[in-house]
C-alpha cells in the first residue's frame, strides 16, 4: 500500500515564485504569500485541507486586477485567511463546487480578507459562493461591487460574522450579503453596512432553476439568522425575497433611503413557497420621514400576514409624532418615538 503524502508549507515571496507554487501544491499544504502586488487569475481545483494565508498578517499580499483574483472548486477544508483582492473585472473571490449541486463543498473559512472595487458595474461579486456547506466568513472588509458583496448560491450552515461592507460612488451595489438558490440555516450577526446598495442584505433572491442546491427544493432561502447588525444608509435595511423564514433581531438601522423593510417574491415558479415566517425584534430604527414614507414595500405574491413584529423601537427623526410606522400586522410591544 502506497505511504501517505505529507503535508508542506510552502513560502513564496514573488508572483513567479507563487505560479510555481500553485502548480506543485497538494490536499493539505500550505500556501504561505510574502507583501507585494501579485496578479489575479489564480486559479485550484479538486484540493482538500489547503491553507492559503499572509506569510506577514501585518503586511497581506495584494492580488490585483484580473477577471478573479482567486477561484477555488471543490477545495473542502480550506482555509483562506489574510489576503486583499482589488480591481477584478468579474468576481473578486468565487468558491464553488463544481457544479455537482447534490454533493456540497463542506468547511470552508474565509478571514481577514479584503475585497474592493469589483466590476464596477453588472453581476460581479465580491465573495462568491455556490454550493458550500458548514462556511465560517469572519473580520473581512468589502469596499465597492457591482452585483454582491457576498453572494451565496445553495449555501447552508453558514455564519458571516464581524464583517464591514461599504458602498462607493460608481459602483452598482445591487445587493450587499445576498442567500438565494436553496440557501438554509445561514447567520448573518455583528457585522457594519454603510450604504451597501438597493438591499443591504437580502435574505432569498432570484435563481434560475437549473441552479439550485440541492436540485429540487422549493424556496430561494430559509432559516436565515440577522441579528445584532449596524446596517446604515442603503436604500432598505433588509429585503426579504422568497424567504421561508428568518430573524432580524437585535439590529440597529439608520437612515434608510426609501423603506425600512421590503417583502417581495421573484421566483414564481410552481411549488415554490411565498414569502413568508419572518420574526422582526428587539431592533432599533432611526430614520426620516422626508426619506421613507412607506415603511414596508409588500409586493404580490407574498405572505406578509405571517409576519411578527415585537418589541421594536422607531424613531422619524425629523418627525417624532410620525414614527410609528404602518406594519401588515399588528406590533407587540413597540416603543415609537423615543431616541434609540
């Protein structure tokens, strides 16, 4: 019987060094990149338990320009800690399985990661995700994207975590963390939006049905967890798009452009659950009338009667007397017009 491979780090210090690398690396190793300016369009497939990281936390690698700066299929266990990514014309880092949507890509950590200025306009995502399974997404910073900040396709077991994503001029920011095509049990909690696009964070989304994992299922999202966010500026806090069931909890949203919350359905295929089951509590809301005069934007075909609110605090800013907002259903336990 053949010996095992043993793992090896290997440390690279230039972008010829680090081609080199990338071509004898093996399940297991290490990947180890030293300061400077590296190209994008790196690219692994079919490696389990790799760790690509900053040889210097203090001085990560940057990967510049390209279609992506990394792509990674079918790679389980990895872990991608300390780089930054700027300048791709396509998806900054894009995570995938392969396209085998029955057989996810399980344990998967992203940290300390910064993307920036992806696209700037069309579908062009900072983190891309398909297919992925038990995903840990922490202390990463995106800045400026073109479609999604985080854009997770049939992800599940997920938690996103301490993360700052912030909007620029220029940039057509469609969505900021986006959980679509069969996504499920997915937290999104302490992370700061500072006007991150149309929806800020969209829980569901619009998938055609050839890719959703695992094929078959019937609603874009369900069981999303959003609690204990700063979610500032945007054009709503929160869209809730196909959902079956979600929290927002514990949040804090400032200054929403045009409606605090919106309910909507865009996948109307048949079968597929309304949205629906969504439990709204303990957050706080500061906004201005001048800016929001429909609280929540209802489209049709959707479920808005399953809906709770509970314990809320609101606050119109420039119009205290005007803050207690228009709900499809009755608030238990609101508290309107007292400074958050």
């Amino acid at each position: 019987m053949a010996s095992a491979v043993s793992a090896e780090t290997a440390e690279v210090k230039n972008p010829a060094e680090l081609q080199a690398a990338l071509r004898s690396l093996k399940a297991g190793d290490t990947l180890r990149i030293g300061p400077g300016e590296y190209p994008g369009g790196n690219f692994l497939a079919g490696l389990s338990n790799l760790t690509v990281e900053a040889s210097d936390p203090a001085a990560p690698p940057l990967f510049r320009g390209g279609k992506q700066a990394w792509h990674f299929s079918r790679c389980p266990g990895l872990t991608l800690r300390r780089i930054h990514c700027s300048g791709q014309s396509g998806n900054g880092i894009n995570l995938d399985d392969g396209g085998k949507r029955d057989e996810p890509v399980k344990t998967v950590l992203l940290e300390g990661l910064s993307v920036s200025d992806i696209g700037p306009q069309g579908n062009f995502d900072a983190i891309k995700c398909s297919g992925l399974q038990d995903l840990r997404i922490k202390d990463c910073e995106i800045s400026g994207w073109g479609g999604q900040a985080i854009d997770f396709v049939g992800c599940s077991d997920a938690v996103i975590s301490g993360c700052r994503i912030t909007g620029k001029e220029g940039y057509s920011l469609h969505t900021g963390p986006q959980f679509k095509g069969g996504s499920r049990n997915i937290v999104i909690e302490k992370c700061v939006f500072k006007n991150a696009g149309g929806r800020p964070i969209q829980a569901g989304g619009s998938t055609g049905i050839d890719y959703f994992r695992p094929p078959g299922v019937k609603y874009e999202a369900k069981d999303i967890i959003i609690r204990d966010n700063i979610i500032e500026g945007g054009a709503c806090a929160c869209a809730f798009t196909g959902v079956d069931g979600a929290e927002f909890t514990g949040n804090t949203v400032v200054n929403p452009g045009k409606w605090i919350f919106r309910i909507l359905q865009e996948t109307r295929e048949e079968g597929f659950a309304p949205c629906r089951n969504v439990k709204i509590s303990g957050n706080k809301f500061r906004f201005r009338r001048a800016q929001v005069g429909t609280e929540i934007n209802i489209s049709d075909g959707t479920a808005p009667e399953t809906f709770q609110f509970e314990n809320n605090r609101w606050l119109a800013e420039d119009r205290p007397e005007a803050s207690k907002p228009k709900l499809p259903v009755e608030e238990k336990g609101g508290v309107y017009g007292a400074v958050p």
